[in-house]
C-alpha cells in the first residue's frame, strides 16, 4: 500500500509557515494572518487528485518556549538513537501543560512520522535564538529541510544559510507568494531526496501532480471552448404582437442577448477559477478590466480584440484558407483565384461588419406566431474579446499564489493582448469561428481541435 508523504511545516511565529502550506498544498482556505500566534492548532491540508491524497501538509504553531522545551529535553542523557523517545515523553508529560500547547501540537506530527519542512524568514538576520528550535527538531530525528522565506526586499540569505547548514540536510529558497509550477516542482523534487525511504512515493507524488496541473490547462481550454462556442452559435427571441417592430422591442432583445452573452462569461470564470482552487479569491469586488470593461464598449475591442486593420489581415488570411480549398479541387488551373477571391471577400466583410453585433431576423409566417430573433453572432471581432479576456482571466489566476489573500491584481492588458496572439494564431482560430457561426461542419472533432489550439496558448504562456 502507498504510503501519503506528508511535511510539518514548523518554525518561528509569523514567518510565512501558513503561506507556504497553501502554495503547496493549491488550498486558498488555510488562515493566513500577519498577527503572531494566528494559527493555534496543527492543521492538515491534503493535495487530492481524483480523490486520492498525492501528498499533505501540516500547518503548525510557531515555537513559544522552544529554549524551556530543549533545557527540559537536555536533562536526559541519552544516545542519538535515543533521543526522539525523549521528545515523545516530553509531549506525554506536558500534553495537558497550557504553556507548552503550541510545542505540542507542533511536534506532535513530526512524531507520528511527518518529514520537517522548517521555515525561516531571511528578510531578518539570523540570531542564536533560534538554534533551540532547530536543535528540538534535530532530537525529533525526523528528515528535514530548510525553506528561505525571502518576506521583504531585506536579504540575510548568505547567514542564514552557513547557520542553518548545520542543522539541515538541505536548504532550499521558496517564496509561496510569487512561486510557480516549476518552483513547486523543484521543492517536491527536494523534499524526494530527504530520505531514500520515501523517494518512490515523492517522485510518484510528483508525476501525479505533474499530469493534474496539465489535466487543469486541458479543463480551462475546454471551458473556454465552451464558452467561445456557445457564445457564438447564441440565439435570442421575442415574440411580435404587430406587424411593426417597435423600437423599445428591439432593444429589450439586444438588451436580453446581451445580457445572456455576459451571463456565459461570468460562469465560465467562475468554472476556470474552481479549476485552479481559487474557491476562496474575491474577484468581483477587485477593479478587474473584465468586471469594469463592458464586454460590448468600444474600450473593451481596444484592449481585447483585434483592430480594423488586424482584423482585415485575419479575415484575409483566414479567407485565403478557405479559398485555397477551391484552387486544391481544380488542381491550381484558377490561377489561385479561389484564394485571392476567398481572401479578399472575407477582409471586406469583416472591416465593414466591424461595429455590426448581430442581425435581427423575423421568424414565423403568420402574426402571433412571428418572432424576432439576434443571433448568432456576426461581429468578427467578438470572438477575439471574449477569447483574449478569458485567456488572460485564465493565466492570471495559473500565476496568482493560493497564498494571497488580497484580491486577483491584472497587469497591463494592452501589452498582455500584444503579446498573446500571433496574427498567424488569429487566422487558425478565425476558420474555426467561420465554421461556428455558420454551424456547418461543427462536430465534437472540430471542438477538439479548437481547444488544443488554446490549450497550446496557456501552455506557451504559462
């Protein structure tokens, strides 16, 4: 049977222990506080994958009477070999004892087997005071590692570093507010070399977790997919009372299509944002271009989509694809006409339905049963909005720390957009979003191939 590897991370009060458990553990639930003493009890926090345990984290209090503690340990004279039964007896003793609660919550998973993640901040300088914590950790005998915690822009590393070398078999740097997949990877790949014993199980733990952050990329592409698709292919009605449209008539139906069109997007951020566990992270209160940018506002098209002469260029291209097809039927004898003809109605078509959101059609032949119905979407550069914000939306919560807890902060959008798409990518998508506005020829396999094409994107972002 696997046994689930599993870390106490311990030291100092307010050195960033709590932040570290909800880097690694992807959980934005753990108590995080700038108030010493936060956390009063040891919590577990187990990373699941498909419902199985891959690996956990104890979350502990700070040391408080870590010098009484080692004077107590000290007046057994025993051998290393038997040193950790003395830590054992002392948790036995003084379990009760309220001035040693938080020592004893501390220690108490170390001796039913955890490995020891000890953090310090090398923001301050290192001090004596805390050689009788990490010489309690070494009679607990159990593997462990140091982890720098870089707090402020103040660096003591190099101190830090020749103290904690005596004490530690490794010591490694991990800031849990701007650490990434690979800095994640590269700390779990750590912890595996702590004790042969336990390597088979971390380096398994770590492929498991390698294939769920990629299962994560692969959920977000298909939501977004989802979301491209449905909003494309989406229909409003109204029914009609009179053989003459009102105008307020019209409006309630843009209006309502509209609205439906936000709506899809609103739900598909808070499906992305569950598929990266930021269960807990408070998005709508922030200043986000994506709350404060009406998703139809000429500053939205600035920031998210193409621009006239951009969306020329990819209705073009992506013409001249389609076109192409025509000269492959004949064997090249229209001299490429096809994709000179294909390219060049398609530009037209998009520069002069710039501004065009959808038409409006009257369905039904006889009054009270007529309807008015917008949709699908015709504007062009629609799907390059939609796509861009949810491609940014996506990356911006990939790279927010689940030690965070203020609220999702965007970068510059203009330049993100600059960077995103390439105008060869615009016309790849832009067949597709030919073919979903047209609802020809769209099948499970062309949804598929759409999501890889974004699913490439994040996975070149991240």
């Amino acid at each position: 049977m696997r046994e689930t590897p599993t870390f106490a991370v311990v030291g100092h009060p307010n050195k960033g222990k709590s932040s570290i458990v909800a880097s690694l553990s992807l959980d934005d639930s753990v108590n995080i506080s700038d108030i010493p003493g936060t956390t009063t009890k040891n919590r577990h926090f187990p990373l699941k994958v498909d419902g199985r345990v891959i690996y956990e984290l104890v979350d502990t209090p700070g040391f408080q009477r870590a010098r009484k503690v080692l004077a107590w340990l000290q007046k057994h004279e025993v051998s290393a070999d038997k040193k950790h039964e003395v830590v054992q007896e002392f948790v036995t003793t003084h379990k009760d004892d309220p001035k040693f609660h938080d020592e004893i919550q501390l220690l108490e998973p170390i001796l039913n087997g955890a490995g020891i993640i000890y953090v310090v901040d090398v923001s301050k300088p290192y001090c004596s005071e805390y050689e009788a914590e990490m010489e309690i950790l070494r009679w607990c005998n159990q593997p462990s590692m140091a982890l720098l915690n870089p707090i402020d822009e103040h660096n003591f590393t190099q101190e830090w570093e020749r103290a904690l070398g005596h004490y530690f078999k490794m010591v490694r740097t991990y800031n849990p507010m701007t650490a990434g997949y690979k800095e994640h990877i590269a700390i779990l790949e750590s912890m595996a070399h702590l004790n042969e014993s336990w390597m088979q199980n971390v380096k398994e733990s770590i492929k498991i977790f390698e294939l769920f952050h990629q299962q994560m990329i692969h959920q977000a592409a298909t939501t977004i997919t989802h979301l491209i698709y449905t909003s494309i292919t989406h229909t409003e009605k109204i029914a009609l009372k009179s053989e003459t449209i009102p105008k307020e008539t019209k409006e309630k139906l843009h209006n309502q299509y509209k609205k439906s069109l936000r709506y899809l997007e609103k739900e598909n951020y808070q499906t992305i944002k569950k598929i990266f566990h930021h269960n807990h992270l408070n998005i709508q209160a922030v200043p986000l271009p994506f709350e404060n940018i009406d998703l139809f506002s000429k500053k939205a098209a600035s920031l998210f989509g193409l621009s006239k002469k951009e969306l020329l260029l990819t209705a073009t291209t992506s013409g001249a694809i389609t076109g192409g097809a025509i000269d492959l039927v004949f064997a090249g004898h229209t001299a490429f006409l096809g994709a000179v003809t294909g390219g060049v109605l398609g530009g037209i078509g998009a520069y002069f339905g710039f501004d065009e959101l959808s038409e409006i059609k009257i369905l039904g032949k006889k009054l009270g049963e007529k309807e008015l119905q917008i949709g699908p979407m015709k504007n062009q550069n629609f799907p390059y909005i939609l796509l861009n914000r949810s491609l940014f939306y996506t990356l911006s919560l990939m790279q927010h720390s689940h030690a965070k807890r203020d609220n999702l902060q965007l970068h510059d959008t203009e330049e993100f957009n600059k960077q995103l798409l390439s105008t060869k990518e615009h016309a790849k998508l832009e067949s597709f979003h030919k073919k979903f506005r047209s609802k020809k020829g769209v099948n499970t396999s062309i949804l598929t191939q759409y999501s890889q094409q974004i699913e490439a994107i994040l996975r070149n972002q991240n």
